[in-house]
C-alpha cells in the first residue's frame, strides 16, 4: 500500500512543478524554433470488469476501479517530446491508493517515419495484440510499460517493437528479472475492394539473471501469430474474416514447463459499424502456454495443474458498443461469451470502461 503523506505531498507538487516550468520556458522562448509548444496531459479511465469464469482452467474475478495519469509535456516543432507526471491505480473497496509512480516518456522523432520512445511506453497500439496473447486488462491495472519502443509508420506498414521492463534486480537479490519483448505490426497488401492486412506478433517473456541468487530455473516462453485480415466496406458499416494461427515455445535454455510447443488457430468473423463491434471466433489450441493472454485460451490450470488441457476448443463471441460522447470522453460497455467445447460449459464477462483523454496546449513558443 501508498504512504499517503508522501503521496500527498507528491501530488501537491505536480501543479507547483508545472507552474515553474512553464515560467521557465516562456522566459526561454526567443531561441526556441517556431511552434514548439508546452501542454497538459490528463488520461483518466474508470473500468467495471466482471469474469463470470467457472471453468477449471481460470476461475473468475471482477476488477473494478480507476486509474489517473497526469502529464505535463513538451513539445518541439520537429515531433520529438518530453512528458513526465504521475500514474495512479486505485481498486474499488480500498481504503488506501493502490498504487503511484511516476511516469516519464523521451519520444524522439528521428524521421517522418519513425519514432523512438524510452522510459514510459506508448501502449496505444497494444489495443490490437489478440486476446489470446495479450489479455487487455493488463493495460488498466498493471504497471506503466517501461523500457525501450520502436514505432514504424509508413504507407504499407505500421507497428512497434518493445522491451517493458517489469522487474528489476541488483547483486544478490533472491528475485529474478523479468521483462517482456513484443513485436507488433500489420503489412496492407491492397486498400481498394476487398481490404486485406497481414498482421504479425510476438510476444517472449524472460525470467532470470546473472547476478541474483536464487535457485530458480531460467524461464522464456514465447507466441508468434500470423494470419490475414479481410474486409469489405459497405457504406459505414465493415465485415471481415480473419483466420489467425498461433504458435507457443518454452524457449528456456533447458525446457522445463510442462508443454515445449504449442500452436492454435482463431479464424473470426466481424462486423464494425460507427458504434457496434461484433464478432465470431472458433479457438482451436494444442499445449499452448500464454504467459501474458487470457488464460482461458491456454492448457495451463491456473486452479490446480491436474487440470491442465492440452487441447482447447472454444466458441467465442463479442458485442461491444463504443461511442464518443464530447471532447475527450469515450464510453465503451462490452460482453463476451467463451464456450467451451470440451466441457459443454458458458462462461462469460460484461463490463463497461470509460476514457477520457485530453492534451491541452497553454504556452506557444515562437522566435
């Protein structure tokens, strides 16, 4: 838990900071190049996620809260920027701040095309990482991404790569390190007609190091998918088919989880229109392990490894309704069905997440 002095007098510091270095910037504009600009960064997100789960591979749970992330930034005419603050978690039922950390992001812009970002991570793309192999709640309620990212946009291609930092070891330390690499992309092979992407992923999480002292076993584990994206507009409204395939490996210097390999296919259909997402999936896995996806796509027991299913068969579905309601605001409620094939059993969760994000500019710099 949160020292609530200390987090007091950090919060109470931030709008003192901002104050000070926006006189300090101002007094500096006669040599800064045109258009530079200093702005306020608020991300504000309330969420209500109820997994109804009674299956044997992921009991279910519900998470419910907000978190703030406040930034004041930077801003050069050339694209590069400097942002710090502050990112809270609060759970509801807490009498305490679950969590404060500061956050600071260097985003340097090196051409039109590429951006390379370290500190905090921009997680915008990871929105689009399957479920399966990246279950989305991990972008409400873990820790602020933190490493080194690598953003590519061009014409037929666009996607990052990371490396979020998430433990951290010095000598001696009976914990091991650990930190997740991911490559996220999609290739546009034709934009008229029929729509087509090729979307690629990889995930690898490592666990271990050279200078701690421990007895745990080195531990890296890894997904790749592929597959292709068709769609086809009619008006505002969008259908599509995409038929994924997965592939999973402990790629350990010596293999010791249960499964070594794994592959899975997720061919879905869906249908997006201004403000309803819908979609069909059919999920078929042998010995997948997923070590940052939904567990209820995996053999591994999260209940008690006699448990484990080397084979998943799951019919999935999803109705999500999102909409813009002003400047800044988005509100987002959702429902999902998995049904799993191999024990005639429902399982489901609903919830309902609103966003606000909003960049406020206060001092422009010209020469």
């Amino acid at each position: 838990m949160i020292d609530m002095k200390r987090t007091l007098f950090f919060l109470i510091s931030i709008p003192f900071s901002i104050i000070v270095t926006a006189s300090f910037l101002k007094a500096q504009s006669d040599s800064v190049s045109t258009h530079s600009k200093v702005y306020i960064e608020v991300k504000a997100n309330g969420f209500f996620d109820n997994l109804e789960f009674f299956n044997n591979i992921q009991k279910g749970y519900t998470l419910t809260g907000f978190n703030l992330e406040s930034t004041l930034g930077y801003r050069l005419a050339q694209g590069s920027r400097v942002s710090a603050g502050f990112h809270l978690l609060q759970f509801a039922g807490q009498s305490e701040i679950h969590r404060i950390v500061p956050v600071l992001t260097l985003n340097t812009k090196l051409n039109h095309w590429l951006n390379v970002v370290l500190g905090t991570l921009d997680i915008c793309m990871r929105k689009n990482i399957p479920e399966p192999i990246f279950k989305p709640e991990r972008l409400m309620t873990h820790l602020p991404e933190t490493g080194l990212q690598i953003l590519i946009s061009t014409v037929p291609f666009c996607g990052e790569t990371w490396i979020n930092w998430e433990k951290m070891i010095f000598p001696n330390d009976t914990l091991q390190e650990e930190f997740t690499v991911g490559f996220s992309g999609k290739f546009l092979v034709s934009s008229s007609g029929l729509k087509t992407h090729i979307p690629f992923y990889a995930l690898a999480v490592h666990q271990g190091g050279q200078i701690n002292n421990t007895s745990k076993p080195v531990s890296t584990l890894t997904n790749f998918g592929t597959g292709i994206n068709l769609s086809y507009n009619l008006g505002k409204n969008a259908y599509g088919f995409e038929p994924l395939i997965f592939w999973g490996r402990d790629a350990s210097p010596n293999p010791h989880h249960v499964y070594k390999k794994g592959w899975a296919m997720y061919p879905k259909l869906y249908f997006n229109s201004n403000n309803l997402k819908v979609e069909l999936g059919y999920w078929y896995a042998r010995q997948m392990i997923l070590p940052r996806g939904q567990e209820v796509y995996g053999s591994i027991s999260l209940v008690d490894p006699s448990f484990n299913s080397p084979q998943r068969k799951l019919i999935t579905s999803q109705i999500e309704y999102s909409k813009f309601v002003v400047n800044g605001f988005a509100f987002t409620s959702f429902f999902k069905l998995y049904y799993d094939l191999n024990e005639n059993l429902a399982d489901y969760r609903f919830g309902v997440i609103v966003n606000f994000n909003h960049k406020q500019s206060f001092l422009g710099l010209n020469n």
